[in-house]
C-alpha cells in the first residue's frame, strides 16, 4: 500500500493567507505602528493583524483552485500506470468538503472512488500527525499480516508514504514506515 497526503499533491499556496496570520501590512499601517499610532481600523491593505482571524471555511472551500504539484503527480501517474492498485489519499481536509476535493482529484486526473480517498471526520479537529497515526493503527489491526512473530518485529501494511507535512512525517518514520518528503525538509 501506498499513501499520498493530498497536501503533498495539491499546491495550497494560494489559501494559506486564510489560515496563517499576516506579518505584513501596507505602508501606511507600518507607518502609524512605528510612530505609536493604534492599528487604523478599515485601512485598504485588508492585512489588520491585530484583528485578523483564521477562516479554515473558506480555507478549505478554495481548495478546487489550487494547483497540483506537477513532481508529484508525476510519481503518483507512474505508480498508477504501471500497475499499482493500493494507492490511497489521506487527506486531512473535512469530510465535508469532499465534493471539492472530489472536483481537484478528477480535474488532475487523479483516479479516486470511496475506498481511496480517506477525510477527516466532521467533529475531528486533532492535528493531521495525530489523525493519520490513528489511521495507521486501524490499517495495522485490520491487517493479519502485520506482525512477523518469528522475528518479533511489526510489519507494516503500508509500503511508503508522501507527505509534506513534518509533523507527519516524523510521525510515519517513528512507526517505522518509509516516507518521500515532499517539502524537501522544509
């Protein structure tokens, strides 16, 4: 078996400002916050820091427009045509914006039915490395063939994973599962 974190996938560049506080503001905010003045409420930047919110919403409703990571659709394309069949995609995304998702996998031409493509449950806000960890260990218990009792050591269901995500990976490498990534140690 083979994971793809689909943030490994999908360029999600373009979304993050709803979700990572703004460092920056326009000149004339910078100007009034050396000179002591108070944040100017309204000011056209749009980038008030001091009264910025995270809006994961329309985070993830923006998530169909973000642009696939060409290498690594590459490799998940070459694992697929050659003959692969156990390709997942884990995502970290809310269940509820399947359709979305659903929209980016077909229109990059990621093959993905119910089996495959695996969300985040409606009430489930743990980070992605906690997620998948429970994921990993539902796979290890549903799997026979998980633990090699002559040699004492767990075996894993899963060949290796993509990510992007350090958390993540360092989360994958603990368990002892091979991981591709794809951040570059970013």
């Amino acid at each position: 078996m083979i994971i793809f974190d689909l943030d490994s996938l999908a360029n999600n560049e373009h979304r993050r400002h709803f979700i990572e506080k703004p460092w920056d503001c326009c000149n004339k905010c910078y100007t009034m916050l050396k000179v002591g003045y108070e944040y100017p409420e309204g000011c056209e930047c749009g980038r008030n820091p001091f009264t910025w919110k995270e809006d994961y919403k329309a985070y993830n409703e923006a998530c169909d427009k973000d642009e696939p990571i060409r290498e690594v659709n590459d490799i998940y394309y070459t694992i697929n045509y050659a003959g692969r069949d156990e390709i997942f995609i884990w995502s970290s995304r809310n269940i509820y914006f399947k359709v979305n998702t659903e929209t980016w996998l077909t229109n990059n031409d990621i093959y993905c039915d119910e089996n495959v493509l695996k969300m985040r449950p409606i009430d489930d806000n743990s980070p992605q490395e906690q997620l998948f960890e429970r994921w990993l260990d539902e796979l290890i218990k549903n799997d026979r063939e998980t633990y090699d009792i002559a040699n004492r050591i767990p075996k894993y269901p899963v060949d290796f994973v993509f990510s992007s995500h350090k958390k993540t990976i360092e989360m994958f490498r603990r368990r002892g599962v091979f991981v591709f990534d794809c951040n570059q140690g970013e």
